[in-house]
C-alpha cells in the first residue's frame, strides 16, 4: 500500500502555536538586541522632544516648553513632490499629539516587548511618512535606513521577538490578547 498519498493528520495547532517561532538562542537574543534597539531610539527621540535634552533638540525647543515638535522637520526639511502636504500641517497641535504618542508607544511596545503588532504597525507607518516627506532619497533612487527599519519592525513582530527579554510572551496569555490575537 502506498501510504504517501494517504491524507495526513491535521496538526495540533495548540502545540504548533507553543513553539518558538525562531528556535536558535543565538538568534532570539539578536533580536530581542534589535527590538531593544529599535524601542530605545523611539522612546529616546520622545524623550529629546519632550524635554529638549540638547541632542536632537535644544531646550528651547523642547515641547514642555512650548515648541513643536514637528515644525522644524515638517516647515524645513522636507521636499520633493509631498513636501506641501506636510508643509501644510507644520506644528499643528493634531501633528504634534500624533507624532509625540507615536514615538512614546512605539518605544515602549518594543522596549517591554507588549503591542508589538500594533507597535511595529504604527512605527513602520511613520517611519514610511517620514520617508515620502523627504523624496527622493538623498544616496539611493527610493531605499532608505526608514524602509529598512519599518521592515524589521514588521519582521520583529512576526517573529515574537517580545517574547525574548520582553513581556511578549506573558502578554499574549492574557485574556484580552488572546482573544485579540491583534494586541499580541
């Protein structure tokens, strides 16, 4: 009897899903350093904004202190063919709410390694605007380190990479995430 066109058993998902999804050590701690990494330069260009810490930004400009956060990038930096756009909402306090929330929840999803779908959604999303505020590239016909950071925010997610070093994996056993497999 030729068993190999005998239907298979189906697999228990249960025990599928209890898996690494990435199984070498060596690799999970590369990327738990790389999703570290990534919350830290968010949660970081947070901080900068929010108090003028006098690297990105000076005091004076610092948000606690009444300064926008997005003016400068927005009303100076940008060009090419969507610059208006951008140009057209330079400062605005929706912006600045946005972009600042933006930056404080990406950070801190990759840094605890909570949200990571969410997370690595909404910083692939910004880091993808930011891209098209400033067209074409200066050194490449389209690539830049903004695609290729919103692609391994995409990938760390897919991964678990929270799971490693992170809360990941004591998050997605909560009610709530398991039911919303989105908030994993």
């Amino acid at each position: 009897m030729d068993t190999q066109n005998l239907p298979r058993p189906p697999v228990n998902t249960a025990s599928a899903a209890a898996r690494e999804v990435v199984s070498s050590p060596a690799a999970r701690a590369v990327f738990a350093a790389a999703r570290l990494a990534i919350g830290w330069t968010f949660l970081w260009a947070f901080l900068d904004k929010l108090l003028g810490l006098g690297f990105a930004t000076p005091a004076e400009g610092a948000w606690v202190e009444g300064a926008s956060p997005t003016r400068g990038f927005l009303a100076e930096a940008t060009a090419g063919p969507l610059a208006g756009i951008y140009q057209s909402f330079a400062g605005a306090a929706w912006a600045d709410w946005l972009f600042m929330a933006g930056l404080l929840g990406i950070g801190l999803a990759f840094l605890l390694g909570i949200g990571m779908r969410i997370g690595a959604a909404a910083g692939a999303l910004m880091l993808v605007l930011m891209w098209s505020a400033v067209l074409p590239p200066e050194n490449n016909p389209f690539m830049d380190d903004h695609l290729i950071m919103a692609l391994t925010m995409i990938g760390l997610a897919l991964i678990h990479a929270g799971d490693t070093a992170g809360l990941g994996r004591r998050w997605a056993g909560l009610t709530v995430v398991r039911r919303y497999p989105v908030l994993r």
